[in-house]
C-alpha cells in the first residue's frame, strides 16, 4: 500500500488566510517562547495580526486540533498544558500500538512506500539543521502517521494519529536536548528494517525508539511565566 505522506487538513493550503496565524502561533508554542496555560483572546490577536476575528478563531481551531491549543467554552483559548502523567499516558499507549504498527508495516510495504518514508526524513533533518523545530516536530510526527499508513490499518492509524498530535505538544513543552524531536538515527534504522520486511526488528526498534523519546523530556521542568501577546508574537 503506497503512503502519500498528504497533509491530514486544510490548514497546509497556502491560500488560507489564517494559515500564517496558525504557523506564527505554532511556532511561539514550540520555542516556549508562549508558555503553558497563556490565554489567547481573540480581539488582541486580531489586533497583532490586523485580522478579524473569524480567522483568529478558524485559526485556533486548527491549534486546538493539533492538541497545541485548549478551547474551553465561555472562557476562551489557552496555550495547552498536559502534565507529567499525561506525557508519561501518551507515550505509553504509543509504546502499546506503534511496534505492532511497525511490524505490520514490514510485511507489507512497498518500493514506492520506503521511497516516501527516506524522502521525508531529508524534509525531516533539513529542518531540524536549519532551526525550524516546530517544522522538525510536526514532520516527525506525520512520519509515525506515514508508518500507520502504510500498515493499512485504519483504525490503528487513527489512535497513531491522535497520540503523535499529543506528543507532538509534549515534546515541545518537556524537550531536553534539540534531537528528542525524533533522532535522525532512529527513523532511518527503522526504514531500512521495514525496508528489509523484518517485521520483529521493526518492532523492536519502534519499541526502543519511543523510550528513547521519553528519556529526552524534562518532565520536572518548570515554564516560565507567560509574557505580553504583542511583545513575544511581534
């Protein structure tokens, strides 16, 4: 089964008007340089970003999809704030599923999908060399996806693809060292094991890899207190 590694939503078409919102915000939340908990009110960010509302809402519902943003009723928007045992939850339920998920990818994967898989993890290191940590993290997680994919299991895929948008806020908040995003060593190791259909090894290295992730989070760390909106999104 061939993996396009497509975008999951609309908010990659360049053509939409909250999508540089949605980059800019992104990008404040992965560099904690938009700490856990900051609320996000609707008229002072259409204010920084000479917008409407509309598109600060349509872009903060794409935050919110990507676990990055909590909407709550009546209240407004806040920079999501999972806590230790959350993290530790979330990583163990990928531990439970992605090695199956990888093993069930070797026996089944393709030319044309291993192809795929090396050509996104050059996207994957070209950003991580070049300091877009928050492009490095969200192409990491489409890579976890991207194997899901190619098992041609779609209920497994979805659970994969709720659990890599948590942890992908995870990572964010809780890194300790810049190659916790997913280390270029692991993926290619795991690639060259789908590759080789040895499905055991996949799995086994799958398994290893997320309890390396795990090892590369602070999650004692403490954040900072939030900032003024206009001085840190300028």
């Amino acid at each position: 089964m061939v993996t396009t590694l497509r975008p999951d939503n609309d908010r990659e078409k360049p053509g939409a008007r909250w999508s540089p919102i949605y980059h800019g915000l992104r990008d404040a939340i992965v560099s904690h340089r938009l700490a856990p908990g900051t609320k996000l009110p609707e008229d002072e960010l259409a204010a920084i970003y000479s917008v409407s509302r509309t598109v600060i809402r349509s872009a903060l519902q794409a935050l919110s999809h990507d676990w990055l943003v909590r909407l709550e009723p009546n209240r407004g928007a806040f920079v999501a704030q999972p806590s230790p045992k959350e993290a530790c939850e979330v990583f163990d339920a990928r531990a439970l599923i992605e090695p199956k998920v990888a093993a069930l990818a070797a026996c089944v994967a393709r030319h044309e999908d291993v192809r795929l898989l090396r050509s996104h993890l050059e996207k994957e290191e070209e950003a991580l060399h070049a300091g877009r940590d928050s492009d490095a993290i969200m192409l990491s997680a489409k890579f976890h996806v991207a194997i899901a994919e190619i098992a041609g299991q779609a209920v497994l895929t979805g659970f994969v693809r709720d659990l890599v948008s948590h942890s992908s806020l995870i990572i964010a908040l809780y890194w300790r060292r810049r190659d916790t995003t997913c280390e270029s060593h692991a993926h290619h190791a795991l690639v060259d094991a789908i590759e080789a259909g040895e499905a055991e090894t996949a799995a086994r290295l799958m398994e290893e890899h997320l309890l390396d992730l795990l090892s590369g989070l602070d999650l004692d760390r403490v954040d900072r207190k939030p900032g003024k909106l206009a001085e840190i999104l300028r």
